[in-house]
C-alpha cells in the first residue's frame, strides 16, 4: 500500500503539468492492443493525471466555498486539522451528524456540535451538513456521489491518502453508517456506528474493512440496544466462517443511554488502525437499494442490477473463483498488482473451469476504470466478462 501511495503523491506532484506529459504518451498506447506490464503503467499514470487536474479544476470552486454540489443537492462541511502530515498522506473521518427528521434549525445545531465531538489524533476531521431534513437524511441516493466528490477534493486539497479515509456517525449520523459502511465498503478503511438503527440493510459487504459498534445498553428507542446485540452475534459468525474478513468491535456501553458520554470517542483510535485493501482477495457483494455498478474490483452493468443480489468472488495468485453471482453479467477487472498478468489466468465460474489463458491488458480498460472511479488504487488493466455463465471477452 505504501507502494501505491508513493505512485500516487508523485501524480499529484505533476497535475500542472499533466497536459505536457500527456502528450509524450505513446499514440500507440491508446489503441486496442494488448499492453506489457510497464506501457500499462506508464498509460494509467498518464491518464490519472489529467484526471486528476479535470477533477481539481472542477471542485476546486466546492472546496473553497466548502460545498460539494451534485445536481439540485448541496452539503455544506465545516473540517479541522490534527497532528502532522504522515510520510503517507493524512486520514480523513468524515463525520456524520444526528437529528433527522427535524428543524433546519435542530439539524444545524447537531452539525455544528459533530465537528466538536471527536479529535482524532491525525487527520482531516471533516463534519458534513447533511443536504436534506428527512428522517433518512444520511442514506438517500444523493449521498453516495456527494461523498465521491468529497473524498475527491480532500485527496486533492488536503493531501489526503485514499486507503485511509474513515466514516462515522451518531444517532441519525449512526443510521447512515450502517447503510453507507457496507454499501460504500471499497471507499473505506473502516467505519464507526454509534447509537444508530440499521433499518433494512445487511452487514455482508463489510468483509474487507474494519467495523466498530457502539450503543448505550439503556438506548431502548428503536431498540437500538438489541439490535446492536444482534449485529454482535452476526459479525462474529460471519467473522467466523470466514477467516480474515469481518474485522470487528462492538461494544455495549452499560449505564449509557441514547448519550454515551463520549465514551465511544475509543472508536476513533481503533478505526486509525486500519488501512483500505482496493484489491482485497475476497469480494462479497451485497447490492443494497441504492444501487452500484462497481465494488472493488467487480463491476455489473445498470441493465443487469438487482436490489438484495449477492455475488462472491475470490482470487489466489493467477485463480478467480466465482462462489456465487446472481447477474446475468459480471465483469472481474484485474491489475499486475493483484496477480502475474504475464502468466495464465484460470477462471472457474460456479465450481467450474470456465476459462484458463492470458488476459491483456487493454487501454480501453484502464480509461474505463479511471473515469468510473477516479481513484488511483482502482485503475485496472484487464477484464474478464462473463454473460449468462460464458466468457464471451477478454
């Protein structure tokens, strides 16, 4: 990871004079042919700084102003500064506030009490204002690119690393980090719940990143205190059967009711610990009812997305194994970084082997990548597609 860091501080070093560059750029390059291992390198690197000049250009106006736009939506941010810059860039906590279905006025209020509320002891600690007043005023569709965009400007502005940003939240704040943790998960390096209610969603997608749960054991509204009892016993089984993913800590604050006290502030430390994986070797894909189309290294088309489907998929060395997909497409996106482009790919789909030989490197690919995330641990290179149980591209 620190690897990919470096790759990325020496691109942002670069942006003015990303136009320049882009220009030396191999025409041949840009064609549809396969790529070796240093022309991918040198065409993602290429192509991730004009993006990332495109993108500081554009939100550059957002951050100064402090408020991201996305359509009709706006959230305003208030952000402090803690501790020196790391070798490795600064964290970001983006902290989400309570209230809800309340006042403009009772909103604000929590908002402007959230970015006193934690000191992390390094980092951007960043308290957004949520853009509505609803009750689910941290899960609506909006928030998912409004949160993009903000991860976006901070990288860009603040330096900030992109395997170490971090969500939290309280009460409303909490609900929002029940929903956005899993659904969001390859943004994260982990998440923070506290005093919050789930409603719907599921914990599957938080395979990869680390996730800690407070609540008052006096907290009876909503019966949060129950049902973070009961997210206990799930993490521990998931984390059980499955070794190394689910990393977690929930804990029940005794005598504590809807306010901990701040007895919760141990989760900002214990968050710190934790860095983002983009290419974990186990993906578990729970699409929530906001839907996605990319997660991690997987992505599907809009056309073949279904709210509550499940897809799991693994790699070990130059294997992928496809456990369980309920798309009729599925595309797999692969980079050196994850396994030996140079050698045999075998893909064995639903228990069995679908495909076994050399998967390019494609330019098309990596442009593909860069402009759907904007995020330089999630540029890839390569790309299985398998439609109806066929690989019918590569």
């Amino acid at each position: 990871m620190a690897r990919l860091f470096i790759f990325y501080v020496v691109l942002m070093l670069s942006l003015e004079v990303s136009a320049q560059t882009s220009k030396k750029v191999n025409p041949r390059l840009t064609q549809d042919v396969a790529l070796t291992k240093k022309q991918a390198e040198e065409l993602s690197s290429s192509l991730m700084k004009q993006k990332m000049q495109e993108l500081k250009t554009s939100l550059q106006p957002d951050w100064e102003s402090q408020v991201i736009h996305q359509g009709i939506h706006e959230m305003k941010f208030q952000y402090k500064i803690y501790g020196n810059q790391p070798a490795d860039g600064r964290s970001l906590f983006i902290s989400m506030h309570g209230g809800g279905n309340a006042s403009v006025e009772l909103n604000d209020q929590q908002w402007n009490n959230q970015i006193k509320l934690y000191k992390p002891a390094e980092g951007v600690y960043l308290a957004p204002r949520a853009p509505s007043n609803t009750w689910n005023l941290w899960h609506e569709s909006h928030i998912d690119t409004l949160f993009d965009k903000l991860i976006e400007a901070a990288v860009i502005f603040e330096n900030v690393n992109p395997d170490k940003v971090y969500i939290m939240g309280y009460s409303a704040g909490g609900d929002g980090v029940y929903q956005l943790a899993p659904r969001m998960a390859d943004r994260w390096a982990a998440a923070a719940m506290m005093a919050g209610h789930p409603n719907e969603t599921s914990p599957l997608g938080l395979r990869n990143i680390g996730f800690t749960l407070h609540v008052g054991a006096l907290d009876s509204a909503y019966q949060r205190n129950d049902i973070a009892a009961q997210w206990a016993v799930k993490l521990d089984s998931l984390s059980k059967a499955d070794q190394g993913g689910y990393k977690h800590l929930v804990q029940v604050h005794q005598g504590r009711a809807h306010w901990m006290n701040r007895e919760d502030s141990v989760a900002v430390p214990w968050m710190a610990s934790f860095k983002r994986n983009p290419i974990p070797a186990k993906v578990v894909w729970k699409q929530d009812d906001m839907n996605h189309l990319n997660f991690y290294w997987l992505a599907v088309p809009s056309g073949s997305v279904k709210t509550n489907g499940l897809i799991k998929v693994s790699y070990n060395g130059n294997e992928i194994n496809v456990e369980e997909n309920y798309s009729d497409t599925l595309v797999i996106h692969l980079n050196d970084r994850m396994m030996d482009l140079d050698k045999d790919v075998t893909l064995n789909y639903l228990g069995k082997q679908l495909f076994k030989g050399k998967v390019p490197r494609k330019a098309a690919v990596i442009k593909e990548t860069i402009q759907e995330r904007k995020d330089p641990g999630l540029i890839f290179s390569a790309e299985l597609i398998i439609v109806d149980g066929k690989l019918i591209r590569r």
